[in-house]
C-alpha cells in the first residue's frame, strides 16, 4: 500500500445506476458515503433488490468510523438494514433521510442497536483522522447534501445527487457560498454525479412539475391519480398544494407512500393543507372531481399499487372512464418496458394518460451539463472522479472535464472495486478489492447463486418436465410410472399427448434394464438423456427435467 495516501473504492454506483456506495480510506480509518440498493435485471428471475458487495468492509470492520449518507433515496439508503448487521458503525444523515431510515431499520427490527446521528450543513464532524463538512445542494428529495472530507492529504468533495435549483419546493437553495469557499480552500479530489450528462444546459427547477399539476387538473372532472417515488416528497407537496387549491382529498396508496409522507409531515417538511389527506375508504362518499389518489408503481412495479390497479386486481381501487392517471417519473433504465405496459393497461381501461413524454410531469433531480461544469467550476479539483452512472456517463463527464481544463490523467474512470490512490503528485489505480453485487431473494441475503439464476431462466425459456418412476429398490423392477408432469413447456394441441405418451416409452426403455440394486445418480441421468434428446428433437427446446426416483 503507498504512504500517505487517500484511497477511495468504489464498492458501488460506478459503471451503474444505484447500489450507490463509495469508501473513503486514510491510514487505518475508512468513511463509507452512502449504502444503497439497485433493482434487479430483467433476467434475475425471483430477485427483489440488488445490494453492494462489502466483504471490504466486514474483513476491516473495526476501522470503519462511519457511513455518511447524502440524502433518503433507495439507490443511497436501501441496502443499510442487510449490511449494518456486519458492521458495528454510526449513520451520519440529513434530517429526512434520518427519518426514513429510522422507520426502515425499525421495519427490520434493528433500530434499537443502531447508532443514529442527523447531520446539520453547517456543522464540522471530526470521525478518525477525518473531518467531515456537509454541504447543502438540491435534488428531487428535500434535505439533499454533499460531503468535504478532509484530511491530512487534502479535501475529497463528494457531491451526492445534485442540481442547482434556485427555487426549491422545500428549504433553501444549494449553498454555492460554502462550495466556493471549500473550493478556495483546495480540493484534492472530485466525486460528481453525473447521471445527466448527456443533457444540456440546466436541468429546470422542480416547481415547473407544480405549474404543470395546475395546469393539469385545474378543470378535470374526474378522478386524478398520481404515482411518483414515495420518497419524493417535494413532488408529494406540490401534488397536495394543488389538491388543496381544487378542494381535492388524497388518499395515500402502497405502503412506501403513506409511511414516507408521515415520517416527513412529522419533521415538518411535508405540509398537507389542512383536512387534505383521507383515508382511502372515505374516498366512496365523495365525487369524482374531489377525489386524488397519490400512488406508488411509477416504475411498473409488479406488485406495486399502480401496478394492480391498472391489472384490475386492486382490492379497492377500479379504473373507471373519466380518470386521469399522471406518471410524474421516469423510469429507470431497465424498467421502460414495465412502465410501458402499465400505462397501456390504464390506457385501455379508460383513463386518460399523462407522462413525460407528453408534458412536464417530471423533471430530473440530477445536473445537466452546465450543472456539473458549475460544480467544477465553483471547487476547481487537482483530480475528478465521476461516479453515479453508467460507463457512458463516466466517459462524457470526462470529455467535459478536460474541456474545463483538467488533464485527462486527473481524471479516473473506475470499475467497481477499483482501488485509486490519491495525492498532490498523482492519481492512480492501484489494487482491485473482493466487490460486485449481493441478491436480496425474499429473506435471503446473498443465498442466491448464479447456478440458481441460470436455473430460474432456465425454466422461463423452455419449461420443467418431472419424471416420476417408482422402482424396486433392490432389484431395480419398475413397479410405478413413469407418470410426466410438464409445466411451460411449448406443446402444439396436436402433440401433446402424443409427445408425453413417447418420452414415456423412452423412460420406461430407460429404466426397465435397470435389473439391479438402485443407483440413484445413475438412472437420473439415464432418465434425462433418454427424454431430453426425444424432446429436444420434437421441440427444439430443452427443459429443464427432473427425474424422481421412488424406492419401495
């Protein structure tokens, strides 16, 4: 390991959008900025969240000081209950995503043996050899910061997710007075977001999605639902502000919605008009034109509310002709399909539907392009690191960066994992650390292998077959069977049984040869040639088989 050094590990959010989770290393004491989740690929079949590898972080667990959070959203909070368990450190956060992660470790029984402390911007925290300076900045979520971390090497500027919006629904504008000031100080090394780089100019400020609610609803006699992410919650107070400007009540639906919007009323950054918000079963006495419903499923979710609803499958809720249904997301990359699909199934419900596409029902909580260079500007790094996106994001942050004025060799583009040193002579990378990612499968945490994935998309291109014969078990006669069940399995109607009935011919010639003591290994895999190759050459599938042998 060089001397005197800072290094800083990806372990996350690099390459990728979410699962967002940086290490900052000096001597023998680590910051960990942020811990979040990603949502699994289309072909993690069975998976519910994705989290970050922090085998690193276990193997040093007594030289982690702290995990330093930006602000509340998934992709930087969502992994902390399956990793805290492993590590023994304080949580640094702002005061909303504090909240929301109270009530989240509380979910999983873990609140009372954690170490929770709100981060105010305008106070200095002294963690190992560390000193830690958050900074206000703007986001699609209120109490959003960025971390100086300073030590003895020199200044990391950890951005968070930023923009620079100079009319914030909630609190007050980006702090560019102290981000000039940690500028002017030095900073040795930059990590930016750089989600939007690919979008010129500024990104718009978060009030034109309130303009464009009015604008919206102001004279719609039906029903208004609207879905975003439940932790956005200045996109939740605009939503009620213009609810309570047209005498609407709101009903909150999906648990995320109702347990975010009351951790936020209860700190006071959320501020429902009064006798706004109603339970869902009061919403039956009134008209339609009285009526909003706030929804999670923005992303297409499958079992997310807006997601039944729109399958028809809401225990509640019906579409009816008159709705309008008000998509203020984007999706995530990975989830177009899903949102597509749901806004079709609304679409062919009867309501009417409004999206990003068709008017400025979102706006994005990251920096466009002059957004990022402004952040360069006002902190003027020796090195930059653009972290949060995806390769091609990391590429054009840094044809950006040279055009600032940096030297291409100040600048890193890392793979999760990469280990980079950093000093006032050089950056460069020096070792790979154990990383990548860990699969959430209901209540398993990392149980999940890649052979049980290979396995589940398996079975979703070509089917199962089980195979059940029953077999004297010391003279190796078939007394039963065989019986085949078959599930997904592409049969035309004309073949079907005509198929069956010959894998069983081919079974039975299999194992009624078998005039010995019951092998099991072996007559499995007698069983799986002798029907995989029939069924293969009748339907150019494999399926997955699986022979039961039965001993008496």
């Amino acid at each position: 390991m060089l001397a005197d050094v800072i290094r800083i590990i990806p372990l996350g959010g690099v390459g990728e959008i979410g699962k967002n989770c940086i290490v900052v290393e000096y001597g023998d004491d680590l910051l960990v900025v942020d811990a979040g989740l990603k949502f699994p690929d289309a072909e993690m079949f069975g998976i519910d969240l994705v989290i970050p590898d922090v085998t690193y972080l276990r193997e040093r667990r007594d030289q982690v000081r702290a995990i330093l959070i930006t602000h509340g959203h998934e992709d930087h909070i969502g992994a902390l209950p399956y990793i805290l368990p492993h590590l023994d450190v304080p949580i640094y956060a702002p005061r909303l995503a504090h909240g929301f992660i109270t009530a989240k470790l509380r979910e999983h029984r873990l609140l009372e043996q954690s170490d929770l402390h709100v981060v105010e911007p305008d106070q200095v925290y002294t963690l190992g050899s560390f000193l830690v300076q958050p900074f206000r900045v703007t986001h699609s979520i209120p109490d959003a910061v960025g971390y100086a971390i300073h030590t003895p090497v020199g200044t990391v500027v950890h951005t968070g997710d930023f923009k620079f919006d100079p009319t914030p629904v909630y609190g007050p504008p980006p702090d560019i007075r102290l981000i000039r000031a940690i500028g002017d100080r030095g900073v040795l090394a930059l990590l930016s977001d750089c989600t939007r780089i690919e979008h010129p100019g500024f990104t718009p400020s978060e009030q034109l999605v309130g303009t464009t609610f009015d604008e919206i609803i102001r004279d719609l006699t039906g029903r208004v639902i609207i879905t975003s992410f439940a932790s956005n919650i200045s996109r939740i107070q605009q939503a009620l502000d213009v609810a309570g400007r047209y005498g609407r009540k709101v009903a909150l639906v999906g648990r995320s919605m109702a347990q975010n919007t009351t951790v936020a009323t209860e700190l006071g950054i959320l501020r429902p008009p009064d006798s706004t918000i109603v339970r869902l079963e009061e919403m039956r006495r009134l008209p339609p034109n009285q009526i909003m419903l706030l929804t999670t499923g923005s992303q297409g979710e499958p079992a997310a509310a807006l997601s039944r609803i729109a399958n028809g499958d809401h225990r509640q809720i019906r579409i009816t002709p008159g709705d309008t249904v008000i998509f203020s997301a984007a999706p995530i990359p990975g989830n177009e399909e899903s949102v597509a699909r749901t806004i079709d199934n609304l679409l062919r419900l009867g309501a009417d539907v409004v999206y990003e596409a068709l008017a400025t029902v979102h706006v994005s909580g990251h920096g466009s392009r002059d957004d990022l260079k402004l952040m360069l500007d006002l902190l003027r790094p020796r090195y930059c690191i653009p972290i949060h996106g995806e390769y091609r994001h990391l590429v054009l942050y840094r044809k950006m960066a040279i055009e600032a004025g940096l030297r291409p060799e100040h600048i890193a583009l890392l793979e999760i994992g990469d280990v980079v040193a950093v000093d006032a002579d050089a950056i460069q990378r020096v070792e790979r650390v154990v990383s990548g990612q860990v699969l959430v499968d209901g209540f398993s945490v990392g149980g999940t292998l890649d052979v049980v994935l290979r396995d589940r998309q398996h079975l979703s291109r070509d089917g199962v077959m089980i195979v059940v014969v029953t077999m004297d078990r010391s003279t190796g006669e078939l007394l039963a069977g065989p019986d085949i069940v078959t599930r997904g399995l592409s049969l035309t109607p004309g073949n079907n049984g005509d198929l069956i009935e010959s894998a069983r011919l081919r079974v039975r010639e299999a194992v009624v040869n078998h005039a010995t003591e019951i092998d099991h290994a072996f007559l499995s895999h007698k069983i799986k040639d002798s029907v995989g190759d029939y069924v293969y050459r009748q339907t150019r599938n494999h399926p997955l088989i699986l022979p039961v042998v039965t001993e008496v």
